[in-house]
C-alpha cells in the first residue's frame, strides 16, 4: 500500500464511512430472512463484493496486477479461514438482535491479540493480557444470557446457537486476521482483497448442493445489494489506512453499536439488555485500551530506532 501524507480528518472520516455501510450491509442480510443459507448469503455477500472492487482496480490500472500472486496457497487459506468465520457471523446475526451480534463481534481483536503471542511470537505485555482477559469478560457478559438458554430448550436454542456462533466467528475471524498478518509481508493489499472476494465466493458455492432455497426478488436484492456494500465497505476502509495510523483509527470502530441500537430497534424493534450494554462497555474499553497502549509502545520504538547509531 502506497502511504499518503498524513491526514487524520480525512482518514477518520473514511473510516467512519466504512463502519456505516458495513453496518448496512449487516442490517441488509438481517433484512433478507432467517430462512436463507449461510452458503447463499456468504455467496451474494462475497460474489457482489467484487463487482465494486474489480472496477475500483480497473480505474487505476491496477487489476491485472492484482490477479498476480507468487502465494496462491496463503490466499486460499485465508479465504476458506474466512468464509467459514463469515458462516458463523451470518448465521448469528440472523438469530440474534442486531447490536448483540455487533457486540459480540468485538471479541475478535481480543483473541487475535492472544493468537498472534502464540503463533507469531509477537510480545505481549501484562498490560495488554490485562485488558484480554478484562475484555473477555465483557464479551461473557453479553453472551451469558444467551447461552444459559441451551438449558431451556424450545424457543431459545435459536438465539443460543446464534450467540455460540458469534464467538466461534471472532475466533475464527481472529486466525484470518493472522494469516493477513502473514500474507501482507509478501503481498499487495490489492491482491489480498480481491483473492479473498475470489475464493470465498467459489467456497461458498461449493454449499449449492447442501440445499439453497428459493430467492424471492425481494431477498435476492437484499443480498445482492449487501454484497455491494460490503465491497464498497472495504475500499474505504483499505483507503483510510493510507492517511493515518491504525492506531488512530480502529476505535472509531466502535460506532457501529450506536448504528447496531439504532437500526436494531428502528427496523426490527431490538432493545439493548442492561447486560448487554455493561458488556459492551467493558468490552470497547479494553479494546480502546490495547489500541492505546500498541500506539504507545510503537511511539517507543521509533523513538528507539532514532537513537540508534549507524553502528547499532
């Protein structure tokens, strides 16, 4: 990726702007039905995606470029990790409200920092395990509700379900997010993007004998547009790390909860618990905290490497 000069109004703004269509973009696929697969949903969701990113890359000369890669393996990796993670996502946010299912989601970044100390060896201080575990905590509070109901039986096991397949896609969404980590050393960001769009839609095609249902045009419209939004989604938010740091703009992630509230309740009457707003609360500070404490701590090392003579 090509670093402009720094322009953090600029990058927050494209930021934000991406948090907003994602959330449509969630909010289009809730719209769709319960009825419909997560094969049919992650194929629309991916297949369309590639319509605005294909013509983004074409403008700039740059698609024939991003078809070439020397890790066909790496991307395919990330796709399949990816797609069954978007699985799981999809398959909870149907089942549960909609700022549930955003809050839930935020316990991705969490196990990535635990993943990435493991697999990648990167350090992790007791500050930044401080505020996993703390974070972690929040995310049992959201979902503890949720799962009790597996008890219960009946009506609930839906939103159980849905919860429990939350979690396993912010697990899961947390690998992909180490495989990036992995690919980006040899990589361009064009081609990550546009392979990713590639293999996730031929993987999810491969769920077509499992039994797709019918579309209605209204479904099938629905899909298709949030497919399309979740292209656009990522071109801005790929653009907005050209312009600032990561560390300046991951917190405004958070907004799309007050999105989550919003058109949870205005289209589908979604009221927030008392848990899950405490859990929620626990969970962005923590998150807020290791994204803080990473700018920190990357602070330190430039200012480190400045003080280093030629000799070492």
């Amino acid at each position: 990726m090509e670093f402009a000069e720094p322009q953090p109004i600029k990058a927050i703004l494209l930021k934000v702007s991406s948090v907003v269509i994602f959330v449509c973009m969630s909010t289009l696929i809730k719209a769709a039905g319960k009825d419909i697969t997560t094969g049919q949903i992650t194929f629309y969701r991916s297949a369309f995606a590639m319509v605005p990113i294909m013509v983004y890359l074409a403008t700039r000369g740059e698609l024939v470029d991003a078809f070439r890669t020397q890790n066909v393996f790496g991307h395919l990796s990330r796709g399949f990790v990816g797609i069954v993670s978007m699985s799981f996502g999809f398959y909870g946010l149907v089942h549960l409200p909609l700022p549930e299912a955003i809050a839930i989601g935020y316990a991705m970044p969490l196990i990535a920092v635990m993943i990435a100390a493991v697999f990648l060896k990167e350090a992790v201080g007791i500050y930044r395990w401080s505020a996993v575990l703390v974070g972690l905590v929040g995310v049992t509070i959201i979902t503890w509700p949720r799962l009790t109901l597996f008890d219960q039986g009946g009506v609930g096991t839906g939103e159980a379900l849905g919860a429990a397949a939350v979690l396993m896609s912010a697990g899961l969404g947390a690998v992909a997010m180490v495989l990036v980590r992995r690919l980006v050393r040899t990589e361009r960001t064009p081609t990550i993007v546009l392979y990713f769009s590639l293999s996730a839609s031929v993987f999810s095609l491969a769920t077509l004998p499992f039994g797709w249902v019918d579309l209605s045009g209204k479904a099938l419209t629905l899909l298709a547009l949030a497919g399309f939004c979740g292209g656009v989604a990522q071109l801005l938010l790929t653009a907005s790390y050209r312009y600032a740091d990561v560390s300046t703009i991951a917190p405004f992630e958070y907004t799309s909860i007050v999105l989550g509230l919003g058109f949870g309740y205005a289209l589908f009457g979604d009221m927030p618990t008392l848990t899950m707003l405490i859990g929620t609360a626990i969970v962005i500070s923590a998150g807020i905290f290791i994204i803080l404490r990473e700018h920190r701590l990357g602070l330190q090392r430039k200012a480190a490497r400045r003080h280093v003579t030629p000799q070492g």
